[in-house]
C-alpha cells in the first residue's frame, strides 16, 4: 500500500527540446551529481506523476527525473503526430543524447516498460539497469479486463467518445480508472486520489487528449504484431544490461503469466511478484519496489 501521509508534489516541470517534440521533465529533489542518474517512463494515460512515490523512495539512491512522453502529461503531442511505440522511445532518446544524462537507471511501467526494452536494445549505450513494472509485452490473447484499452485503438472508437462528451463527472472517472489499475483503490490516500483528479480534469480539456490516448493505444496493439527484429520479445533477448521485472498477481492490465517468459527473454533477469498489487505496483506497493530496485542498483553500480 502506498504512503499514507502526503509527498511533496514534483518540482515545476522543465521542457527539454528533442528532434520532433518538447518534453515535460519532472524532478523530485534537487540534482544530485554524486548519485547515478536514473529515468523514470510513465505508462499509457500517465505521467511523471505516477512516480512520485518511487521517486521519495529513491531519492538517495538515484539522482532521478522523470519524464512525459509526448501528449502526455505536460508535454505537447510530437510535431509528427508520431505516437507509436517507435516514436516515443525515439523521444527518450532523444532527451537522453538531449541531456547527456545517458547511460542511466531506466524504469518504465506498462507503455514506459515497452519503451524502455526498445531503447535499451536498440542503444544500450544508453541504459544502465532496466526496472520494467508491468511492461506492456506481447500477450495473446490479453486479459479480459484488458480489453477497454484494446478497443480505444479501433479507428473511430475515440472520435465516437469525444462526441459523446463525458460520460461521467471527474470524480467517477478517476474512480473507474483506479479501480482498472489498481488491485484495492481503497488505500489509496486522498492526497493521490485528488492529484488523479484534478489531472483528469486537467486532461480531459485538452483538445488532443484523447486522440493521442487512441494513437499510443493503437501504437501498442502494432507492436504486439511486429515480427523479426521489431519484436518486442525479440528486442527482450538484446538486451544486455541486468533486469528487474515487477508484476501484480491482481493485475487486470498485464496478466502475471508473462512473468516466466519474460524471466526467459531476458538475459540478466530477477523477479518480484506482489500478491496484492495491480498495474502500478510503484503506486500501490512502492516500499517492496523500492527495496528490489535499490539492490540491483547496488549490484549495477557495485560492479562499476
């Protein structure tokens, strides 16, 4: 269960340029130049936000940031209208080489966690250790309860939503979201509950909000369909730094039957399944995270 006492917000957002797009990138501390830097990836509908928790956790351990994929967040969609999976991680990249932070810490949760295999096998130049929190990896077929967010990427399901208006007030709608990514929405302190509202008030003004929620979906449902070396599972096998795969046995998003073939994928892998966690284990459970991420930080680090 996460903190039930209130966390100081992410500092203001900086926007860092990239070839095609602007990034909102989010800090919990102030840099910490002794520490290694690290890279936190939201998942689809998220945020930097979302790592608040893990970000507190860490705070000595990393020198983190974390960062809004395009049309996320605060970030402005990208120039090209690019949001498959290949164009977000084109974006991280792009911050990384940016920034000159390279090679961190990289977790990524759901969408992130996608993102996060792709890059450190296309440029593992770039990446350290990977902590993926429920990735987004092929499944077929998905869970049941996973569907919603297959049937956002069919053509014209969004357009089809937008006319409609909202179908309820922010309140309910956060409510049915947590409940989607969350295993017990009941612990989940108010202070997190509120900042998911507003966000979804905040959001939900947006004009493009919703077109880019269905492109990053249907950018998923595509790479779930790639074959030969644009395969995720293919890409898994690349990569060459050490690995930490976090699961939820209440997962209604990514389904814990992943774990052992992902624990195959992976040449460097430990796991860490959660009974009682859902989607977001570093919302809902972000203590036992924090204590498997900062061993194998230990571990990386350790071995120089």
């Amino acid at each position: 269960m996460s903190a039930q006492y209130p966390l100081a917000a992410l500092e203001p957002h900086r926007t860092v340029e990239v070839p095609g797009a602007a990034l909102a990138v989010s800090r919990h501390r102030e840099p910490r130049a002794d520490l290694p830097p690290a890279l936190f990836v939201h998942g689809l509908g998220g945020s930097a936000d979302n790592w608040l928790e893990l970000l507190d956790r860490l705070a000595d351990d990393v020198d983190g940031e974390a960062v809004d994929l395009p049309g996320f967040g605060h970030s402005a969609p990208p120039l090209d209208g690019n949001l498959s999976l290949s164009g977000h991680v084109r974006a991280v990249i792009g911050y990384l080489e940016e920034t000159d932070r390279g090679p961190v810490h990289l977790f990524g949760n759901s969408l992130g966690g996608a993102v996060a295999v792709r890059l450190a096998a296309l440029r593992p130049d770039l990446v350290r250790s990977l902590t993926l929190i429920s990735p987004a990896l092929p499944e077929l077929p998905p869970q049941r309860t996973a569907w919603s967010t297959g049937l956002l990427a069919v053509p014209g399901v969004a357009e089809l939503v937008r006319r409609r208006g909202p179908a309820a007030d922010p309140e309910t709608a956060t409510a049915d979201l947590l409940r989607l990514v969350y295993a017990d929405p009941t612990g989940i302190p108010a202070d997190r509950r509120a900042r998911a509202v507003a966000e979804y008030r905040r959001r939900t003004a947006l004009p493009y909000a919703l077109g880019v929620l269905a492109a990053s979906a249907r950018g998923i449902v595509g790479a779930y369909t790639e074959r030969g070396e644009q395969s995720l599972w293919r890409q898994a096998e690349q990569v060459p730094v050490p690995v930490l795969l976090v699961y939820g046995l209440k997962d209604k998003l990514v389904s814990y039957r992943s774990a052992r073939r992902a624990c195959a994928a992976f040449r460097d892998a430990r796991l860490l399944v959660l009974p009682d966690s859902g989607h977001v284990a570093m919302l809902e459970h972000p203590e036992p995270v924090a204590r498997a991420a900062r061993e194998l930080l230990a571990e990386v680090d350790g071995r120089g």
